[in-house]
C-alpha cells in the first residue's frame, strides 16, 4: 500500500522543486503549497498504512474494541496543516503587498534591500 | 464512565508533581498569556511598555531560577496532561537548553527596553510587543522542548512571531527582506519537518530522550545518517551556515534596528542549539561521520562571514555578515564533538547571543546620530559620544574575540580542541577569522567613530534609555570576559549532558527503562 | 456575487453556520470536531456575511478586532493549561466538574476551555487575514 504513496510524494517533491525555482513569486508560493501536501503525505505513509478503523475509542470503554489506525500521524499532519495554512495565508498576503509596492512578481527584480550598485567602504579617510 | 477498567499507572502520571517542575513550561506558557494580554490591548500604545518590560523581567527571572534549579538537581521533566513518555509530549530543561534559554531572555529585555526609544508609536500599535513575546515564546519553547515534533512546532511560532517583526512597518525595502526571509525559512523548517517524518518512520517515536536510547540501542540497521545529514542542512539554513546562508545579509538589515539585534541574538542561535541537540545528543556516532563536512561548512563559514562584512559599506548588512562569521566558529566547536569542541560552541552561542544584540543596537544608535548606516558618509561619532564609543570600541573587540572580553575563551576553547586532534588548520581558521573580523570592526570605528564628520550631523541627542541596555549587554561581556570560570564550569557540564545523555534520558524515563 | 437572492439568505446563512461551528465545537470532546474545525466553520460564515455585505459589516458585527479575539482566545487556552496547577497534576491535564443546573447534570472540563480557545484563536486569526486580503490593508 504504501509504494504508489511513495511514488505519489515524489512527483509532489519534484513538482514543488520545479516551481520553487521559478522567479515569479506566485510560482514559488505554489510550490511552497505543493511542498506542504507533500510533506504531509509523507508525514502519512511514515506512519504506515494498515488499517481503515479510524481511532475512536467508543462509548464506555478504556481501549479501542479492535486494532484501529496509528492516530500519531493524523494529529501530526493536522498540525502541520495548520501551520502550512497560515503560512500560506500570510506569503499570500506578503506577496501581494509586493506586488502592490515594488510593483512586480519577479525574485529578480526586487533588488531594494540589495541594490545592486551598493557602494563600496572606503578604503581610506 | 470506565466499563472496564484499565492500569492508568502505566499511562499516566498519578502522583502529584512537585511545584519546582512548573518551571519547565512556565517560561513559554508566561510569553504566551503575556503575549495575548498585549495583543488584547494593541490599542492602548501607552500600556504595551508597562506591561511587557515587566514580563521579560519575569522572564528572566523564571529562566534563572530554572537555571539554579537545573544546575542543583540535573535535568527536569514535566509532561503535557500527564501523560507518561513517550505518548505524552514531554518539556526538558537540560543545561544546555536552560542556558540558552537564560541568554535569549536577558537579549529579549534588552531589546524590549532599548525598543522604548527605538519603535515608535505606530510600530507599537502594529504590535512590537506582543510579536517580541510570542516570539520568546517560540524561543523558550524551542529551547526547553524534548520532543521533537514539539521544537518543530515551537519553530514555526517563533517564525510566525518573526514574520510579523520583520514586516513591522511595511515599507518596500523590509516587503523586499521579508519575503526572502519567509521563503527560504519555510524552505528550512519544512525541510525539518521531513527529517522529522522520516524520523518517525524509523523510530516509531518522538521523545527525543527516547530516541537517543533507541538510537543508541539499534544504531548498526537503523538509516540514522539520512536523518543526521537531513537535520543538518535544515538547522543549518535557519543557522545560516555557509552555503544556505543568503537569506540572512538580504533581510536582516530591513526591519527596525531593535529588530535586527533581536534576530541576531535569537533565530541563528535557535538553529545551532537544534544541531546540538540533534547532532550531539541524538545522532553523535553520524556526527562523527560528518564531521569533516561540518567543520568544511565551518570554515566556510567562518571566513566567507568575515570576508563579507569587509566588503560592506551599510553598518547592519555588515553585522549581518559578523553573524554569519560568529556561525562558522560554533559549526567548528560542533564538528570536534570533544567536551571542550562542544562546550566552547555552547559558549560562543551564548556570548554571540549577547554581543551580536548589542552590535546592532549600537549600529542602530549609530545611525541615529550620524543620520546614515553608510560607512562612506558616517563620521565624527567619537566627538558626539565618547561613552558610547567606548561601549562600540568594546563591542566590536568582543565580536572580532579578542580578550579579555567574552569572545575570547570559546575561541581558546574550539582552537584547543581542534589542536588536540592535530587539525591546526581549523585553529589556524579561527584565527584568521577574528583577524579579519577585527579589520573589518576596526576599519568601522576608524571611520564612523575617529574620522571627523564628512557632512553637518544632524541634531539628534542621546537616548538615555537606548543606551541603558548597551550598558548592560557590554557589562555582561566584559563579565563573562574578565570572570569565566563559572560560565566556562557550566557549559562543560552542559557538553557533557549532551554528549552522555543519561541524566536528561533519566529525567524523562525516571525507572530507567 | 453582488446578487438580491444572496444578500437575502446570507444573514440566516451566517447564523445558521455560526450555531453549528459552535455545535461542532462543543461535540469535539470525544467525537469528530472540535476548536479547530469549528473555527473554520465559523470563518466560512463571516466570509459569507463579508462577500455579501462588505468587510464593514463584519467588522461591525464582530464588534472587537479579529487579533483581540484571537489573542483571547489564546489567553484562555493557555489559561486552562495553567488551571492543573492548583490540582498537582502536569500542565494541561484535564479537568472535569459536573455541574448540576435545572435538574441537567453538565459536564465542564478545562479541555472544552481549551477547545474554546483554539475556535477563537482560528476564528480571530483566520477573519483577520481574510478580512485584509479582501481589504487590501496591513493585517
């Protein structure tokens, strides 16, 4: 079960790679997304797939009736759900306030905090 | 409500817990209430202060007392709703953690106090105080976490916390520093987060006192390499280790100066005391392997930090490169893996945490006075301030590690250890760096502080209560630099616990499972 | 989006969606639910509100800023992780008290305060981000 899993996390990776290495910011924040699902698939299959019985344990009892799923990795990926949301809401919002105020979606072109005729220390008084 | 009831014993925790544990969850659990009260109150510019100077004081003084109690009784545990490790999430304070978390909390209210007259009301309203104590949260809750999905979790609040710091004011060059900075820091931390699935995957668990037992019991089948190098390229991005390191010169000088300095004393170091824990405690056989990367990246480091701040005309970006530089020393005391390799990068961190802090802060009331960060236009600071120079001149002497301030002895100690094991290349390296690094400062006091002014300086007076925290932050390292002993006593116990990690495995597991 | 059928319905959508965030709120304890879920629930009706109305209006009908919430939110969360202080138990152990009220006995623990708090927290985080991206502004 877990092989097309593996399989799947890798074209996420790739994917995400890809366009992470792009210069347009949207692209790179795509990827970013990408990368999130990706990661959070792996989080999944890290925590092996065995079992449909979702971990609930019922009504009056201590212990789960029968063997139940690895409930780990779900709370692990809900927590980096959350965390890849809101990052995500906020590049988005990061990104669009750089886009309104330099005026351009391009890695390459955003040269305010390293411009590139930076002047040289003097060498002397 | 239990039909059948089952042993709790051996899931939980029934008997009570002594008060003195508190202290282990109490420093992030304090910046979080303390975090949202002043968020509550954003509108009221007047109470931040008031509210947040005493907390970081309280912070300080919770981080001492569990530093007193750490260093008297060995490592602390407490548990996460008693649940009993390793299902539970589980708080450890070792004394590395401790210490760590004592330095970043003494730079906090440093920073918070020198913001008095560095933030102004705008920025206020925008939150300054609230982010800097979510961020000590994240930063406490990093360095006394013991499980590791946890210290993930505690890196992405202090991310957070820095994201909204970062952009503290918004204008286009900080949007321009903050998206490179957020971009490749979320790169590092998801990358982290692999490491972690993967680490799961192997181990099955998540205590990280656990998996240094594990570790230890099945190292010959188990892929722990993978893990090693994987964490090592993920702290080391967030510490700016050589070749992962452009985000840190293309952000750091955006936001506000307070900002900077609390960003130079706080996130580098978060990302070399996860490589401690990781590499030296958990994985020091893979360690062992990669040294001789880790100390390439290193000197790499090391030297390519200090030949970058000689290259720079803006005071902050050339800060930003003595950072990187400060990096490569404590990279290098990782790599040696021996008690004094170890113990002097523990140290070094602690003194980087301080003076870097103060460097900016001083760069920052530098720029003030001259009315410009421009090493071509400064000028004439010694004649505006001689106090104030001479707290720079002390500065820039403790950052290049020269003594008797506290820059020195870690160096003593990384270039003795790399000695012992006949690598004098790398003792050589540390000290071309500090060579390089006092050029580069003394090349900075030259010009900014002896040369008379090349243009009119601008009015502007002394803050008295921006430079009351310089005063204490060059205190604490001409201290530590005149008095070592104690500071140097503690980070070799604190070496020792990582590298032997009985005690802290104990303190989690206290039958000795 | 702008249409009369949708202006109509949205009020009792959003209030229809709010009372059942908060259902899923309070079932979260030992079935499907919970803060989290519930919180999102609730944005999704203020974005409704929001698409139909104008961010004015949820801004006025949240009467406080989404950080406040937010941040109380967070405040109470962290708050009912203290509470096992006073018990000598860990932090964040829960506890229970059965309260008797008209005859109904009512279950009240510190992990519902909890949950509580990660609704306001995502409720307040989430409108906040929500509503700048709409407005354009600073968060």
């Amino acid at each position: 079960m877990e092989f097309p899993f593996v399989l799947l996390i890798g074209l996420f990776f790739a994917a995400a790679v890809y366009l992470m290495l792009s210069k347009f910011l949207v692209r790179v924040l795509l990827g970013v997304v990408l990368l999130g699902n990706g990661v959070n698939l792996l989080l999944f299959t890290n925590g092996r797939i065995l079992r449909e019985v979702p971990p609930i344990i019922p009504q009056g009892h201590d212990v789960p009736a029968t063997l139940t799923a690895n409930p780990l990795p779900q709370a692990l990926i809900l927590t980096a759900i959350v965390i890849s949301f809101s990052f995500f809401a906020f590049l988005l919002v990061l990104v669009y306030r750089a886009y309104q105020d330099l005026g351009t979606d391009n890695g390459n072109e955003m040269r305010l905090a390293e411009p590139e005729d930076d002047p040289l220390p003097p060498t002397g008084y | 409500m239990a039909a059948n009831p089952a042993d709790l014993s051996a899931a939980l925790v029934l008997t009570p817990v002594p008060a003195a544990d508190w202290l282990v969850v109490l420093p992030p659990a304090w910046c979080i209430l303390a975090g949202a009260v002043l968020l509550m109150l954003r509108k009221s510019v007047r109470l931040q202060a008031l509210i947040a100077i005493p907390a970081l004081a309280g912070l300080v003084v919770i981080d001492a007392l569990l530093l007193a109690h750490v260093a008297a009784n060995g490592p602390v545990t407490m548990v996460m709703g008693r649940w009993l490790p390793p299902f539970g999430i589980a708080f450890t304070a070792d004394l590395t953690g401790v210490l760590f978390a004592l330095a970043g909390a003494v730079v906090a209210l440093a920073g918070g106090v020198h913001a008095l007259a560095d933030i102004d009301a705008s920025g206020r309203r925008y939150g300054f105080y609230p982010f800097l104590l979510l961020l000590m949260a994240g930063v406490s809750g990093a360095f006394l976490t013991g499980d590791i999905f946890n210290l993930y979790v505690w890196f992405e609040v202090l991310l957070i916390a820095s994201f909204g710091l970062i952009t503290l004011g918004s204008e286009p060059r900080q949007i321009d520093g903050a998206i490179k900075y957020a971009f490749l820091n979320l790169i590092a931390t998801t990358l982290f987060l692999v490491t972690t699935g993967y680490l799961y995957g192997i181990f099955g668990t998540l205590n990280m006192a656990d998996i240094a037992a594990k570790a230890a019991a099945g190292r010959a089948e188990l892929p722990l390499m993978t893990l090693a190098t994987l964490y090592f390229v993920a702290f080391g991005m967030k510490a700016a280790a050589f070749p992962v390191n452009f985000w840190l010169p293309a952000s750091y000088h955006t936001p506000r100066v307070v900002v900077s300095a609390l960003f130079a004393g706080l996130l580098t170091k978060v990302g070399i005391y996860a490589l401690l824990r990781t590499l030296v405690m958990l994985f020091p056989v893979e360690r062992e392997e990669l040294s001789f990367l880790i100390v390439l990246v290193g000197v790499a480091t090391m030297l390519l930090g200090a030949l970058g701040a000689l290259g720079q005309s803006d005071i902050r970006r050339l800060i930003g490169y003595v950072v990187i530089s400060g990096i490569g020393v404590m990279l290098a005391g990782l790599s040696l893996g021996s008690p004094g390799g170890i113990g002097g990068a523990i140290f070094y961190a602690l003194h980087s945490m301080v003076v870097m802090t103060a460097l900016y802060m001083a760069a920052g009331l530098a720029g003030r006075l001259a009315g410009s960060f421009d090493l071509n236009s400064l000028g004439g600071l010694y004649g505006r301030s001689a106090l104030f120079s001479a707290l720079s001149l002390v500065l820039f002497f403790a950052a290049a590690g020269l003594p008797p301030f506290s820059g020195f002895w870690p160096k003593v100690m990384v270039a003795k250890a790399a000695i012992d094991i006949g690598a004098w290349w790398l003792a050589a390296a540390v000290l071309a760096t500090g060579f390089l690094t006092t050029i580069a400062l003394g090349r900075v006091f030259a010009l900014a502080y002896w040369r008379p002014a090349p243009m009119a300086l601008p009015v502007q007076t002394m803050p008295a209560g921006a430079l009351l925290p310089l005063v204490l932050l060059t205190a604490l390292t001409v201290g530590f630099g005149l008095f070592p002993e104690r500071l140097m006593a503690l980070v070799q116990h604190a070496a020792q616990g990582l590298a032997d990690p009985r005690a802290y495995i104990g303190s989690v597991f206290p039958e000795g499972k | 989006m702008n249409t009369l059928i949708f202006r109509t319905v949205a009020p009792f959508l959003t209030a229809l969606m709010a009372l059942f965030s908060i259902f899923v709120l309070l079932r979260g304890h030992n079935e499907p639910g919970g803060g989290f879920i519930g919180g999102l629930i609730a944005v999704s009706a203020l974005a409704i509100f929001g698409i139909a109305n104008g961010i004015a209006a949820v801004r006025r009908a949240l009467w406080f800023h989404p950080m406040a919430i937010s941040a109380f939110g967070l405040f109470i969360a962290c708050l009912a992780g203290l509470l096992s202080a006073a018990f000598g138990v860990p932090f964040m152990t829960g506890l229970w008290v059965y309260p008797v009220v008209l005859g109904v006995e009512i279950p009240l623990s510190s992990v519902m305060l909890f949950d509580t708090g990660v609704y306001l927290v995502v409720v307040g985080a989430i409108t906040s981000i929500a509503l700048a991206l709409e407005a354009g502004d600073d968060v």
